[in-house]
C-alpha cells in the first residue's frame, strides 16, 4: 500500500482516505489507529458500528484472541489488539494491569489488597479487575509520573 | 515473580517468623515449663526453627503467577510441611519434651497461629500499600483530570 502526505494549508479539510480494494483486518486496524489518535476507538456492538471515546472506556480485555472496549454500561469488539492499543492509549492514561488487560487510570476509584501480593482495582463502573503481580512495579511508576 | 523479589519476601518473612516464635516459645514455655533455665544457645532456637521453616515456603515459588486456586493448594501444602518440620524437630531434639501429647499438641497449634499470624501481617502491609496507591492514584488524577 503505497503512503502519501498532502498538505492542505491552514483553511483545507483535513481528512485520512484508505484506497484498498477490499476493507480487511489491517485497513480496519490503520482506521482504529487514525481514529484513537484523535480520541476515540471504532467498536462494535448488537452488530453496529460506534465510535467510542477513549475517555468513556474503563478498561480493554482480550478474551480468546478478540478485544473488547467496555465502558461504564457497554461492551464493543475492536479490530485492534491489546498490545498495539498498549502502545497507542499509553498517552491516555491507559496501563496494563494484566497480561489480558489494560485500565483506564481516569476510571479506577480505589485500590484494595487482593490474594497474594496482588491488588483489585475498583473502577467507575462498579466493575473489579485484578492488578496482576508483576505490574504492580509499572503501576506505582506510572502514578508517580 | 523475579527470584530476587522472592528472595526478598523470603527475608520479610524469616524475620517476622523468628520476631512470632521467639513470642511463642516464651509464652508456652512460661506455661508449661515456667522454672526452666536455658543458656545463651537457647536463644539461636527461634532463628534455628525460622530458618528450617523457611524451607517448605519454596513449594510457592513460581515464575509465573499462580491462580488465586494454585496458590492456595501450595499454601495448603506449605503448612503440612511446616508442621512436619516441626514435629521432627520436636521428636529428633534434645530441646522438647515429647513424652507430653499436650506438648505436640501445643506446638501444631502454635504452628497454625503462626501460619495466620504471618499471612495477616502480610495482608496488613498489602493494605497499607494499596492505601498508598490509592492517594498516588488521586494525585495522579488531579494532575490530568
């Protein structure tokens, strides 16, 4: 897929245009990508398409190799998996707090002490998830900044 | 979990068991012995007994992080192994008197309180430091909220 950059002046619509024969994973994956980068994720839900705001997600989980958004009242599916939004949503506050998981920092309430050296994160939506061992260490540096 | 951070928790561990046996043996020893004398060797008995205890605590060691039921199986395990630590040092020393059955009794007991004292500290300082985290998280949040 050949890349090009036009310059459209301070007045001209800005605007990423995907030309592909075919709408496959990766074309799906590279417009996940454009549209984080703007602040929101595409996601799919009762088989309809949406937009959701990076802000308005609580955490992100792979489950059986497919990624799921979940905000405080909905699940999506997304194209994209856990390590390229890893990367992606780092700016964003997000940390992974496990191997399948990453958590909006914006959205945890608290933190409690869990089962072997392990800590829960109570998040905005009620929900519980599991601060894994061995990234209690990225956690604490993240918080510091 | 790194070797070295086990290694670490081991020592936390080592300390806070002689700190708990040193107690003990003075409280069952003022109750069912209170006139004994000892000499100065007496006093390396709890740091004797911590060490051999220590032993059956690396049946918990793994690299990769254990299920909350894995890890409970192992602990389970760990304190059979403790408490027969303990009876082959109450039976093979000249220190114990194991004509007495309150005697084994006593120490099995004493044995299992350990065993919850310890986990209870540790809880405590789980706990202390998911508050810590929990005031880093608030900071953080009003940072970039």
């Amino acid at each position: 897929m050949d890349v090009r950059i036009e310059q459209v002046g301070t007045t001209g619509e800005e605007l990423v245009l995907i030309r592909c024969r075919e709408i496959t994973e990766e074309v799906r994956e590279i417009e996940s990508f454009v549209k984080s980068r703007q602040g929101s994720l595409s996601g799919v839900s009762d088989k309809q398409q949406y937009e959701v705001a990076v802000t308005d997600v609580c955490y992100i989980e792979s489950v059986d190799g497919k990624t799921f958004l979940y905000t405080n009242d909905r699940v999506y599916e997304t194209s994209s998996r856990i390590y390229e939004l890893e990367e992606l949503l780092r700016p964003k506050h997000f940390l992974r707090i496990s191997k399948p998981m990453l958590v909006n920092l914006m959205k945890i309430q608290s933190i409690q002490p869990a089962f072997n050296g392990r800590f829960l994160a109570l998040l905005s939506s009620g929900e519980k998830a599991i601060i894994s061992r061995n990234y209690v260490k990225a956690l604490k540096e993240a918080l510091k900044g | 979990m790194e070797f070295k951070r086990f290694v670490v928790n081991k020592l936390i561990l080592f300390f806070t068991l002689s700190t708990l046996i040193t107690v003990t043996v003075a409280l069952v020893g003022s109750a069912f012995a209170p006139d004994e004398r000892f000499g100065y060797g007496t006093m390396l008995l709890p740091i004797k007994y911590a060490a051999l205890c220590m032993l059956p605590t690396f049946v918990t060691f793994s690299r990769r992080e254990l299920s909350p039921k894995a890890m409970l199986f192992r602990k389970a395990l760990m304190l059979i192994l403790i408490e027969a630590v303990m009876m082959i040092i109450a039976f093979t020393g000249p220190e114990i008197d194991t004509d007495r059955p309150e005697v084994i009794l006593v120490i099995g007991g004493c044995v299992l309180v350990i065993f919850v004292l310890v986990h209870l500290f540790l809880w405590l300082k789980d706990s202390a430091e998911a508050k810590r985290l929990t005031l880093d998280l608030e900071k953080f949040q009003q940072l970039h909220g």
